[in-house]
C-alpha cells in the first residue's frame, strides 16, 4: 500500500522544505517562548543520572541538550525530529557527546528493544 512505511510523509515534506527552516530561524525566540514547558518536561522524563532518554520531536534540541546535561556524563539522550533542517541546527549547537541527534520518523524508526529508559 502507498505511503504505508512512510505515514507521515506529508509532515516529512513540510519540516523538511520550508517550515523546517523558517523554524530554525526563529530557533532563539521560540526556545526562550517555550523554555518553561520545555523544564517541566525535563523533569518529568527525567529517569535519574546516567539515564537513557529519547527525546522525540526535538526540534533544533532545546530540550534534548538540557536532559543530556542533567543526566550526566553517563548519560544519554537522542534527540529525533522528522526535520533535517531542525536536526543540522540541533547538532551545530551540541557540545556534548550525551546528546546526540537523528533526523528519522520516530512512528516508524527500527528502536533496539529497552534502548531507552524514558521518552
């Protein structure tokens, strides 16, 4: 069946072309917009230090950067959006090999099973 290994085809296509970039553009503003959601969804994912965490729909990786610090250096956390443009602008700003960044459709990516210790 058409589209059925790519579901999210359409939003792919947006993120990716257009809105992606105009996203990464704003990145300062909507981060300071979003930073107290994005600390309160911090700390209820948070698994403890050294944890594992998949931080889906990352955006340019406000958040993921803030888990990979608070998790520690045993820690890891992978930042996933369906928006390279998001991805490359997460990545550009990473300073931490805690954090790392996937352009991928978390609806349909092939996870390891309990890769992960909180989404």
């Amino acid at each position: 069946m058409p589209g059925q290994s790519e579901p999210n085809r359409d939003q792919a296509a947006l993120w990716n072309e257009k809105t992606g970039g105009v996203w990464v553009e704003m990145q300062d503003v909507l981060d300071r917009l979003f930073a107290p959601v994005a600390a309160q969804v911090v700390e209820a994912g948070f698994p403890g230090r050294g944890g594992r965490v998949l931080d889906i729909g990352c955006g340019a990786g406000a958040t993921t950067l803030a888990m990979a610090e608070r998790l520690g250096p045993d820690g890891t956390c992978l930042g996933l959006d369906i928006s390279q443009p998001l991805i490359d602008a997460a990545a550009a700003q990473a300073s931490t090999p805690t954090a790392r960044f996937l352009a991928a459709d978390a609806q349909v990516h092939a996870f390891a099973p309990a890769e992960f210790d909180a989404a």
